[in-house]
C-alpha cells in the first residue's frame, strides 16, 4: 500500500489536457514575459533531491532537443498559474505548460512541481512531467510523476496511458504493449527488493492506466532512494520518454473521423474527471480554497475553449 | 511475481462468453443425458485441496439456490468436453456450463477444473467459476480462478470484471466499484503478510480486470495455504458472489438498444480474443493437439451461432 496517506496524496498536474492554442497578440506578449519566468521557477525544482532535478532536467532537455520544433516556445499558463503559494508559505507549486503548433500531433507538454510542508514536520514533494497527443493519432500519452514524502520512501507513476479501451481494441494493446514489450521496464524494477507495488487510492487513476504501467514504492534503508533513482529509475524513464516521442509523438497514424471523434471524446471525458477526482479535493487542501480556484478556474477555462 | 511459469499457466475456463440455446430436443435429451455426469464429475474436485473443494460446492450450491431457476438445468456442453484428459493421463479437465433462461439476464454460469503433472515432479490444479451476463444489463461479469502449482502457494484471480470501458463512462466506475467500496476486499486480503500481488503474463487478463481487482499470490511456510484459504480467502469469495448475485445477476438495469450492441460487441471482442490468448497456446500443450481441437472445435461453435 502506498506510503502516503490518500487524503495527501495529488495527482495533480498529470492527465490534464487543456486545448489551448494563442489566437492572438496580446497573449503572446503576455506569455512571452512569463514564459522565462515559469519556465526558470519550474526548473529549479528547489526541493527536489539531486538526482531527481538532474532526471527532470534531462527528460526536459530532451524533450526541447526533439519536439521543440513542434511547440509554442511560451507557456500556455498566465504567470499566476505558472507559480503559487499559499498564504503561510507551507506549500509552493511550479507549472509549465507548452502547447503544441496546430501542425504537429501534440496536444500540450506539461511539467511541473508541488511542494508542501505536512502536519507531521515533514513534507510532500510532486514532480511530474506528462505529454499529450492530439486526436490526429491514438497514439499514448506520456506521463512521470515521483511523490516523496519522506526521504526513505518514494513513489512513481511512469506509464504510456492508453488512448482507447484495450477490450474493445485489442490491436491497440498488441501494437502499443505487446509487440513492443514495454511491461519489461515494469519487470526490471519491481524485481529490485527495495520496490513493492503502489496501489492508488483512485480507482480512476488505476482504471486510466495500462497494463504495463509501473506504480510502484521504492522504500530502502540500505540503498538510498537518490542511488536507487540514478540506478535504476532514470534509465527507465529516459527510455521511455525516448520510446515516446519516436514511436508515438512522432509517428504519424492513420486516424480516421470516427476514430477522431471517439479519441476527442474520450479525452473529454479524462479532463473533467481529471479536474473532479484530483484537482477539485486537493488544490483547495494544499493551497486554500482561494489559490485553489485560481487555478481550476485557469485550467477550466482552457478546458472549455 | 507469479509463482507459475507464464508458459504454464493457463485462464482457460474464465472469460468465455458462449452465447448458446437449446433450440431443438436432440440437444436437450442429449444434454440432459450428459448431465449429471458432468456436473458430477465437476463436483468431485478430486485434486483440490479441501478447503477448496468446500469453497467450490458452497459457491456452486449459492448459484444452484439463488439462480437456479433462472438457467438451464442440463449442461450446453457435449459430454466430450465435460470432462476430458489427455492420453499420458497426466491431465484432466473438467467443465459445467450452464446458459441463462432466455427470460432471465444470465448469459451462462461456467464451473470447472483442471489438473496436470508438471514435468518437474510437482503438479498444477486449476478451479475456477464464472458468471456472465447478458446485454440486457450492463452489470459485471463474476470471475474466481484458483491456481495452485505448489503446496506453499497458490494464486488467486477474483473480481467482478467490467463491462464498459470505466474511462468513457465514469458513472459505471463510480457506480459499481467507487460506490460499493469493492475495494475493501483487496485491501483486507492484501494486508496479509502471507500475500503479495501477482501479474499476469497476459496484458490482455490485466487489462480485461477491473481496478478493485484481486491479484495476488499466497505464499506461505509459518500458516498453510489451507488456513489462508479458510480463514481469509473463502469469506472474501462468498462476499463477493453474494454480491454479484443481489446486484449484479438479479437487478434489472435500464439497458437501451445502442448501449445492448455496445456491450454485444464488447463481449464478442472478449470471447475472440479470449480464445486466442489462452485456448488457443495453452490447450495443445497441456492435452495435445486432438483433444485441444476437439474442446476449443465445440466452444468455437457456440461462439458463432
């Protein structure tokens, strides 16, 4: 079972997939002021360890490296969605969101980090970095997130979600997940002692997942959690994040009109109960109901655009 | 991960979704012959262990009472493929099919077991019962699969298994696993420090699952397997059946003629694929190719008509 208690526990930043493009002038001027600015409080990552800013760093490099090409070079986010607080400066989060150009097959990259300060002396920490692709292919999206709560224990999330119901597409699963082997990374961590199985407490974050997902707990006293992310995490998630943007992100897929719309409606449906499952019951825990708002009122905007 | 060899193992009896009638009296005296034998050779459960076998008969004796008036009383099956071993005589099968009245929202209720000698000495013994439904409702399917390839541990597979994608139609999640707290079951059994969650080397078997799913592996040298059985496997079991029968096989759901094809065509897709993931490879290896094209011929045959 998880180490962190459900009513903390956010999954926040991931499977959001606002669809916003910059229609005019103004909001680019406005997001290029902000951009450096999120950009750089982004990627200071101030309370991740050491080698979980140099993964998040490299994964983000990466992906400037191969898709920056296909993405606006400014967040999507206004400046005070890029980076908030709450009044007793106990919890602090980072967002940075990068929309694809209508050219290209990504809907939006996003990164991100929470930090908050918990009851019991110590503290949370989120990081996250997850890729969407637009309806133009059914091909996954990318997601990673890491949650610590204490230095002995860490939590990842690290999986290509399915675009489609893998029971009623079985080509899906066999061309995504088997052919490509992808339950191998999932196979070599949770063989490592220190790693035992995670469980969510949502049932619709498991049920969003694939098969070949990896939700484990590392929790080690004679191997550090930083040796163990160096060692055997990183490798994983560069990997994938690899396997991602040329099997998926950049690959083009025949996508008929149908296929289209059920792909759209689908992602319809993980926005709102994305917002209801994760964002409407913790934001407002962590940051206070009126920084809460802000932001789900930021991000239900572009949802509904 | 899975005490059993992924080359062993075998989901064979679960998941099929026959859609058979008896539409003529040849069938019906033929059945009806074929009964009792059937059934009676599928009760003698002659290689599980006893608190299995008791296990079994109260599940079996539960449907006889509580749904026996709403399903056929003989077996759909030809006698052959009641009951059926391979010539070595180092495996047996053994499979009650029942179909639902045409009245009633059971589509078939399948019971059975399969044993055979593992080439290192040991043995593999396989129980299984489940319950499907027709597309009059969209209810759950009831699925328990015992596998027990060492007298120190077993694998235990027991859900209600989903019938729509829980992405597309979040109130189905929430109706039937969020609200009923499903979970609570999972989380008992997996407190246990006997127990420890199991993958099944099928991607498809994962993801056919629902998340309140229980996956797990029994292992144990301080408390038998038999205790763990009796103690805390048997009354997670009958929960569940009892369950599933109150609310699943015997509430009637407002299903209209677009959500019945959808659920159709999800079944169909379930029962195809089901057959080429685990008839298919797993049949001719454990009884050889005549006898695995003799069973898979017949199931094959209800499954197109």
């Amino acid at each position: 079972m998880a180490v962190i208690s459900p009513n903390v526990l956010v999954h926040f930043p991931v499977i959001t997939t606002p669809k916003v493009r910059f229609t005019g002038s103004r909001s680019k001027v406005r997001c290029s002021n902000s951009m450096d600015y999120g950009k750089a409080k982004m990627m200071e990552f101030p309370y991740a360890s050491a080698p979980i800013k140099k993964l998040m760093v490299e994964l983000l490099s990466t992906v400037d490296d191969k898709l920056g090409s296909s993405l606006h070079a400014t967040s999507t986010l206004p400046s005070h969605v890029q980076h908030f607080g709450n009044s007793t400066r106990t919890a602090q989060a980072s967002l940075h969101l990068r929309s694809g150009l209508p050219s290209s097959q990504i809907d939006l990259v996003l990164g991100g980090w929470i930090h908050c300060k918990l009851p019991s002396g110590g503290a949370l920490s989120i990081t996250s970095l997850s890729a969407y692709l637009t309806s133009s292919t059914d091909a996954p999206h990318f997601l990673l997130e890491l949650i610590q709560s204490s230095p002995t224990s860490l939590v990842l999330i690290l999986d290509l979600t399915p675009r489609k119901d893998l029971i009623l597409y079985p080509e899906y699963l066999k061309n995504y997940y088997e052919d490509t082997q992808l339950d191998r990374h999932r196979q070599r961590l949770q063989a490592l002692p220190e790693v035992t199985p995670y469980y969510s407490p949502s049932l619709y974050i498991r049920a969003v997942l694939s098969p070949t997902a990896i939700l484990v707990t590392l929790a080690s006293e004679s191997k550090s959690i930083e040796q163990l992310i160096e060692d055997d995490i990183s490798p994983i998630a560069k990997d994938l994040l690899h396997f991602w943007i040329e099997s998926c992100a950049c690959l083009a897929r025949e996508v008929d009109a149908s296929e289209r719309a059920y792909l759209a409606e689908r992602d319809r449906v993980i926005k709102n109960k994305t917002i209801e499952v994760d964002l409407g019951s913790s934001l407002p825990r962590l940051f206070g109901q009126e920084i809460a708002d802000r932001v789900l009122d930021a991000l239900k905007e572009y949802y509904n655009k």
